[in-house]
C-alpha cells in the first residue's frame, strides 16, 4: 500500500468523516505517529547492519491490514461510483471475486481498479465451472454456487505436532481450526463429510491422538448444530 496516500485517506475519515467522532488527539500528532510507525521503522539483521523501511507497510506489522482495508476502502469508492457493481461482488483486502455475466464485464472492472490504485490485480477465470477464492473453492451447479476447503496441491499436510513439548491446550486449538473450517467453509453435507475425514488424516500423520480428534470432531457438530445433551 502506498504509505503516504493510505495516511491521507486514514486522517481523512478519522477528522473529517460525518459518521464518526474525530479522536481527541491532534490531526498533526496521529500524522507523525503513522509515519513512525511505517516509513521510520528500523530493522536489525543478525550482521547488525540497521536498515530502515522507505514506503510500503513491513509485512507482519499490525497496522499492515489496517492500511490494506482503508486503501483499499476508497479503491472500491471510486470504482463503483465510475461503473456498476457485479451482480454478485465479494472480497477480502485486495482478493477480489465476481460472478458477471459477460467476460467483458471482469475486464471492464479489471481496468477500473488498476486505473483507481497502485496495485497490480492478476485475472484468474474459473475452469470447469470452479474457481478457488483464498482457501475456499466455488463451484457453479445447476442450483447455485457451492463452497468447499479449498487445499494448494503443494501443501504438504503439516501443522503443530501432536507430539511436542507445546502446551495441550495450543494442539487442542489446532484441531478445532481445522474442523471449525470444514464447518464454514462448506455448503453441503457431503463435503463437509469428506473434509473431516481428510482432515483427520492429516492430523493423525502428524501425531494426534485418534481419541481427541474425535471428541473435538463431536463437541464440534454439537455445538454447530445446536445439539443438547440430555440431562
């Protein structure tokens, strides 16, 4: 994200929007605090040569997604007051997926949004009816749109072992990840069937104890599903 842009369109909507409060701080003294925080930063290597990042927000820095969502806010602002929005328009950050009606249509909005920022948007148009969208993958079917987990064919099945010194409660956590995906991210029984068993799997190969799986799998679909124990 362009560093200097994104910190106008923050103080922007932070002092001069009608729909919230300013905050009590001076504009001049957040300005300072953003530019900190982002263009002054300084970094160490393990040679201990100090280097210090120019534009663009370093990559793990908590204000990275916040900057992403305000740029990337007033993008979407200027595009569609310029052209119509899709008939079906979903995004997260800068991933973008649309369901249009015409190819000339993806290429229209393509342009605009390369016109409207800095940022490159590679196309990538769906192939027997599929398309992955971030870790989920939309199918088109004679009823609808349907979702499932949707895994890289280069992911190697690796996650926290089951079998290390971390605590039981950080391995319980992982387990409940990958079911509580299973449960959101797909539409239909079946795949969510296929998605827990694959699952299972892959925590099994890396030490999980068949016992917690399954107890996580059942406190899981019970409380999904709104299921009372009797008493």
């Amino acid at each position: 994200m362009p560093v200097d842009e994104t910190i106008d369109i923050i103080l922007e909507r932070v002092y001069r929007s009608q729909l919230t409060a300013p905050l009590k701080i001076p504009e001049a003294s957040l300005h300072t605090l953003l530019e900190i925080c982002t263009k002054k930063t300084l970094f160490s290597t393990h040679h201990g040569q100090m280097y210090r990042q120019k534009d663009r927000v370093a990559m793990g820095s908590p204000l990275g997604v916040l900057f992403a969502n305000f740029y990337m806010g007033i993008v979407e602002e200027q595009v569609f007051a310029r052209m119509q929005q899709p008939r079906r328009y979903g995004c997260y950050i800068d991933d973008i997926f649309v369901q249009v009606d015409a190819e000339d249509e993806v290429e229209a909005l393509h342009q605009a949004f390369q016109q409207c920022s800095v940022l490159n948007y590679p196309v990538e148009h769906s192939t027997d009816d599929q398309l992955p969208f971030l870790d989920v993958l939309v199918r088109k079917t004679e009823d609808g749109l349907h979702t499932s987990v949707y895994t890289k064919k280069t992911n190697l099945g690796l996650c926290l072992n089951g079998d290390s010194e971390c605590p039981a409660r950080l391995k319980s956590m992982t387990v409940r990840a990958f079911i509580r995906r299973a449960l959101s991210h797909c539409s239909t029984w079946q795949d969510t069937h296929q998605e827990l068993d694959r699952v299972s799997q892959v925590l099994v190969n890396n030490w999980y104890s068949n016992k917690l799986i399954s107890r996580e799998v059942r406190t899981a679909l019970e409380k999904w599903y709104g299921i009372t124990k009797p008493s």
